[in-house]
C-alpha cells in the first residue's frame, strides 16, 4: 500500500485501520474477527491503527492488545483518544492521564504515538453550551490553559509521541487551533461526499469540513480522514437498527441520488465513497471495517484510487450537502 507524508509525522499509509469496527459498533462481528481484521490490515500494509477506550467500552483497545501481545509488527503506529468533556482546570492532567493509561494497560504498550483530543472544541458563551449534556464539550479556554499544556508536558516526558485533535466540535475553533503554537501534530477531519458529521454534529451551521482540511494543510498538520460511509448512511443498507430520525438514517434519505448513481455505473456504494473520501486532501482515510470482507473491499477501493472528475462532478451534483 502507498505511504504519504504526515505533518511533521512519519510516512502514513493509505488506509488507517479504525477502532470503531474492532469495537464492534458498527453491526455484528466477533472478537476472533476482528483480531483477525487487524493481522489482515497489516498484511495488506496498513501501518495505523486508529484507537479509543471508547470504541465498544475498551473492545477495540483490547482486540489490538490480544492480537499482537504488545509487540507490534515494525513499522506499524498506534493511537488514542480521550473525551475529556469541560473538568475543572486542575482534573484535565489526571483524567488525560488515566485514559493513556488504560488505554496502554489494554494494548498491552508502554507509548501511544499519537494521542488526540476527542472531545468537541467549542468556543467559550457559544450557544452550544445550553445543550441538555454539553459532556462531549471542551471550552477553547481551557484547552490553551490547561489542554494543550498538558499534551506538551506528556509529550516531553515520552508518554505520547505526538498529540492531535479530533475535528467534529465547532469549525472555528478548531480552524482557530490550527494556527496556533504549539500546533495539534494531526487533526481528524470529517471526509465524505455529504460533508456531514451525522450523529457527531452538535451545533448550527455547517460543518465545514474541507475549510478545516486547508487549514490544517496551510499550517503543516496531518491530516485523517474520518467517516467516509458517514457511519453506514453511504453504503447500500444500514447495518443497525436506528430510529427514523437519526440523523445517519436522514443523511442515508439525502443519498438516495448517489446511491441510485452507483446502481447505474453498477459499483458498490461503500466502495465509491471511499474512493471519493481518498481523492479530498487527506494524507490518510480511516476505517470503520468490522470484518475480512469489508477491509478487502476498502483495500481495492484504494488500489483503484480516487474516482475520475467526470464521476466526482456527477457524484457532487446528485447530493446536496449541508
């Protein structure tokens, strides 16, 4: 598989093997499964795993720390996350630091290489912060004060080798962050023909996506493409029950013209829409795969590349985005 350059990181490949699959979110798979799906990735050259004590309650952590017993195979590069929501300033160092620890303890490691701020950054008196459970939230104030002070200190000390930052809170903030000193090593970004976060979405507005994707180009950050099937709404069926006003199941109504498209040239939805994901500035697309089959399917997708203009512009033109 193609490698790219990262930031300031080291060659990334491609594809990078996501934990919501691994932790069993994303319709029925098994452990044995999964742990399979992560020998696969690496064999097929995959050299990212894309982590969270969250995916399944510690399941994908645990999935990548029994399948390769703590001794990764050379090259490959493991990652994590915490929500931290909004604490008081003086909790932010212990709780960043528990969720590192659990998550090595579950790896079965003593380093992540890169750590990201999974919470959604949200400008201080924004009108976000009137939602009934804001405990997705982090304050902009107190990631410059407390935050990112935090990830230098644990970065100096060689808990982390990198830090980054999760770009599904408020665009502006994270735009704001961006250009900032010290600057996240890799931003995840929202890729798919929608430009929709789905689900993750939490306030007015757009979403903004690719205005973030420039941003962190102009400022020397890597760049992760996330939710290229826009959690199942881009595939050709929904593989969980949800109710018919989850915004995934809304996002999947406004796909119905893409989908009837790929019926036409007779390709696989999910498979289209990860080769449109591949052709937005990204320096690698994250996966939500849950088994063999599915990986295998992202993998081609990536050995044929990004779609040709004439089918990106036809693509653009039967979805309406926003």
């Amino acid at each position: 598989m193609q490698q790219h350059s990262f930031g300031s990181l080291f060659p990334v490949s491609t594809l990078t093997l996501g934990g919501g699959g691994l932790g069993m979110l994303w319709g029925q798979t098994t452990f044995d499964e999964c742990v399979a799906t992560a020998h696969a990735a690496v064999a097929a050259g995959i050299n990212l795993l894309d982590l969270a004590p969250r995916y399944g309650d510690g399941k994908a952590e645990r999935v990548v720390g029994e399948a390769f017993g703590g001794r990764l195979p050379a090259g490959l590069r493991i990652t994590s996350k915490c929500n931290l929501g909004n604490p008081a300033p003086d909790r932010v160092e212990r709780i960043l630091r528990q969720s590192i620890e659990t998550s090595l303890r579950l790896l079965q490691r003593d380093k992540l290489d890169i750590f990201f701020l999974h919470s959604n950054l949200v400008p201080d008196g924004h009108k976000m912060w009137d939602a009934a459970d804001a405990s997705r939230f982090t304050a902009l104030s107190l990631f410059r004060s407390h935050v990112r002070p935090v990830f230098e200190k644990l970065k100096a000390e060689g808990v982390i080798g990198a830090w980054g930052l999760t770009g599904i809170g408020h665009p502006d903030a994270i735009i704001e962050v961006l250009a900032e000193d010290p600057k996240p090593a890799a931003v995840q970004c929202i890729a798919n023909l929608l430009d929709s976060p789905g689900g993750l979405k939490f306030y007015d507005g757009p979403a903004k996506p690719r205005a973030v994707m420039a941003s962190a180009r102009a400022n020397g950050v890597g760049v992760m493409g996330i939710r290229a099937v826009q959690a199942g709404a881009l595939t050709a069926a929904i593989d969980r029950a949800l109710p018919a006003d989850h915004p995934e199941v809304r996002d999947y109504g406004i796909a119905a013209g893409f989908r009837a498209l790929c019926a036409e040239i007779g390709e696989d939805p999910a498979i289209v829409a990860h080769r449109y994901a591949l052709g937005l500035p990204i320096d690698t697309l994250v996966l939500g795969v849950k088994n063999r089959d599915e990986l295998a399917g992202c993998v081609a997708a990536a050995t044929a590349g990004p779609l040709p203009a004439d089918l990106v512009a036809r693509i653009d033109a039967s979805v309406r985005r926003g």
